[in-house]
C-alpha cells in the first residue's frame, strides 16, 4: 500500500505531468481564463487517466506482449489501441456527464471531446509502459497525474484571473504572460524534487 | 460546404497565389504555435537540444502533411460521427511508421525523443488541421497547408532549442563553439553555460518571450481582452 501512495505523490507533485513533462499543455493553455472551467476540466482528467490507465495496462499485459493472448509481439498495436480506447473512454465520459450533470456538461462544452486529444492522457499511458508498473501502481500513477495534472490547471487559472488587472505589456498579454507564469510554476514545482517519496 | 464547391472549380494541382498563401500564412499570420497555441507540449519537451527538435520537425511535417491528404481523399467517404476516430487511425497510422522509421534509421534519437514520437498522435495541430482544412479542401491545396503548418510548428523549435542548446550547454548540434575550455571553438576562461536553459522552465519563458517579440513586431496580433 506505502508503495501505491509513493507513486501517487511522486506523479503527482514531483513528476508533474503538466509541469515537468509538459503534456496537455495545449487544452492547460486554452481552457485556464477562468478557475471555473478549470476546474471542470481538471477533474475530467483525472478520471479519464484514472479509467483509461488500467484499460490500458491490461490490453498492454494481455494483448500485446509476447506472454499475451496472442502469443506474439504486437506492440506495434500500441499507439492505435491506446488512442482508440482513450478516443472511446472519452465519449462514455462525455455520455455520462451530460446525463449526471448537464451544467458541468454545458460548462464544459467543446473542451470534453479536447481531452482525446490531451497528450497527458496518452502520454500517461506511455509512461506507464516504459516504467513497468503493475496493475496496482497504474492505477495510482493514473490518478496521481490527473491529481498533478488538475493541481497545475486551477492553479495557473486563478492567476491568471488576477494578472487581468495588473499592467502587463501589450504584446505579452494573455498567451505570453500564460507562458512565463507556467515557467515560473515550473520552477517552483522543481523545489518538490528534493522530497524524498519514500520518507511518507 | 461552399468552400467544396469553390475548391473543385480551381485547377487541382496549381500553384498560385491561393496556394502561397497557403505555405505562408502558418509562418508568420498564422503560426501554429505562437498564434494559435497548438502542439505546445512537444515543442516544449524536445527542445533541449537542436538534433532533437529538428527530427521533431521532419517527424511533424510529414505526419501533418500525408494525414491532411489522405483525410482530404477520403473526406466524401467519412461518416461525421465517427470522423474523430477515422482522423486518428489515420494519424496513428503515420505516427507508427515514423516511429519504426526512426527506430531502425537512428536509435540513439529514438530512444532521447522516448514517448514524444507517440505523442506526434495527440499534436494538436494535426488534429485542428484535419478537422479545420483538410474536411473541407482538395487534396493538393490539403497537402501544401499541412507543409505549411509542419514548417510552421519547425521554425519555432529550431530557434528554441538553438537559443536553449546554445546558452545551455555553449554547443550546436554537438558541435562546442563557446566554454570554458581549448576544446570548444571560442574560449572565454571562467565562462559558465547557464544549466537553467536545459532545464524545462526555460522553455517556457523562451517561448514566451518569442510570443512577446513576434506580436511586438506584427501588432494586430496583440491579444486585446
């Protein structure tokens, strides 16, 4: 279990997968004027990463590998497989929230289907695939991004709700202050690097 | 669908002043990256040093450009509900065979580009050119705007990961040209790269120092909420 929560908390603060990896950059960009959308939007990620992980796992694990169903290796098949689970996983998402909660669902509007394309859901997988993890810790290094991931999101929106009234210059408004500021995330994230996950 | 109808009136493998514009425009007006904030994240993480961002930009313009023709020879055939995935199969197709390309031409950057490559898959500016031109245009004018865009998406790299590998680690493309030491081509004693360009936060105020100095220099570009 210790080792599950190492995982959890390594992916989530100090292998951020917005802020030391990069990945979903386009829709954290686009969807964090305000903390409201944000926040939808984060929570989301954390469950299609949550879902879409283990998915994934298994069809790696069974299908794929030279000990799966198949008996040889098919892992060729990964990026269309992975893309085509997380392509479907989304549209369930996006079916289900529109049925539970048809303001998250309007709120959210265009950017459910952007999580397809969310390279941190895809990225994640891959993750997961070239650090080995079993069944167990691709659940957890799955919810730990998202957490990471939703961290990063509504915390750039909030200031980038109050840099709206400060005298930034014309050209850096809006995308370039964006950017600089993730910089500036970034680097505060990198301190995490000292935690030692083990000491929990 | 007016758009359709125009494109098939036009020759369909001119190149005039349309079809320029076409190359053009995602350069400067339309920068895929700069203007339109797509394809961020890889731009970001394979910038470190120049070899890499330029296999990146290759690896993108084909991909961008072979996925807006063969969406556009398809586009009468494709159902609009299942298009999204048709899209992707297309692109997954692509991506796959960059990467077993890659990996049997040169495994050492295969291997340093590690998940990026798979990632090509999500790049946002494929996606948004599919769905935005290549649904809507005929194959010829599809292909020349995914050269476009791929360039585009390259341009930027290229310049952030010379600035990045250049003041990071004083060399370019492995070559060493300013240090401390007789081994590189310039040598200033004491001279100490700066390690914060290798780092992932120097990517982002590069590149938002080049979004300031882009719209500084093309005003109507400016983001006036």
């Amino acid at each position: 279990m210790g080792e599950l929560v190492n995982i959890f908390i390594k992916s989530a603060f100090i292998e951020n997968l917005a802020l030391a990896y990069f990945l979903g950059m386009c829709s954290y960009l686009a969807v964090s004027k305000s903390v409201k959308t944000a926040f939808g939007l984060g929570l989301a990620v954390i469950f299609v990463l949550g879902i879409t992980m283990p998915i994934n796992w298994v069809i790696n694990t069974a299908l794929l590998s030279e000990n799966g169903l198949f008996g040889m290796d098919l892992t060729f098949l990964r990026l269309i497989l992975f893309i085509a689970v997380i392509a479907s996983m989304v549209q369930l998402v996006e079916m289900v929230i529109e049925k539970v909660s048809p303001s998250l669902y309007n709120s959210l509007g265009i950017f459910l289907p952007l999580i397809t394309v969310n390279c941190a859901i895809l990225g994640g997988s891959l993750f997961m695939v070239s650090k080995e993890y079993n069944f167990g810790e691709s659940v957890a290094f799955g919810l730990g991004g998202g957490f990471g991931w939703f961290l990063a999101i509504v915390a750039i929106a909030a200031i980038r709700e109050k840099i709206r009234y400060s005298a930034v210059p014309g050209p850096l408004r809006g995308l370039g202050m964006a950017f600089i500021l993730t910089g500036l995330m970034g680097m505060a994230f990198m301190s995490l690097m000292g935690i030692d996950p083990a000491a929990f | 669908m007016a758009d359709v109808q125009v494109a098939k009136k036009e020759a369909a493998f001119g190149f005039g002043k349309k079809e320029r514009k076409l190359l053009v425009d995602p350069l400067n007006d339309n920068n895929p990256i700069t203007v339109q904030v797509l394809g961020i994240c890889s731009a970001l993480a394979v910038t470190t040093l120049l070899d890499k961002a330029l296999v990146m930009s290759i690896a993108v313009i084909f991909v961008c450009a072979f996925a807006n023709l063969f969406t556009s020879l398809l586009r009468m055939y494709i159902p609009k509900q299942v298009r999204m995935i048709v899209q992707l199969v297309i692109i997954a197709f692509l991506v796959t065979v960059v990467e077993l390309t890659l990996k049997a031409v040169d495994y050492n950057i295969y291997k340093e580009l590690s998940v990026f490559i798979g990632l090509i898959i999500t790049n946002c500016i494929i996606m948004g050119r599919l769905e935005a031109f290549a649904m809507a245009n005929n194959p010829w004018r599809s292909f020349l705007d995914g050269v476009g865009n791929g360039i585009g998406y390259g341009i930027i790299l290229i310049i952030v990961a010379m600035i990045r590998e250049f003041f990071g680690k004083g060399s370019l493309l492995g070559y060493k040209i300013l240090g401390p030491s007789s081994d590189f081509l310039i040598t200033i004693p004491g001279y100490q790269p700066n390690n914060l360009m290798v780092l992932f936060p120097s990517a982002m105020f590069v590149i938002g120092v080049l979004i300031w100095v882009h719209r500084a220099w093309n005003r109507k570009l400016i983001d006036i909420s």
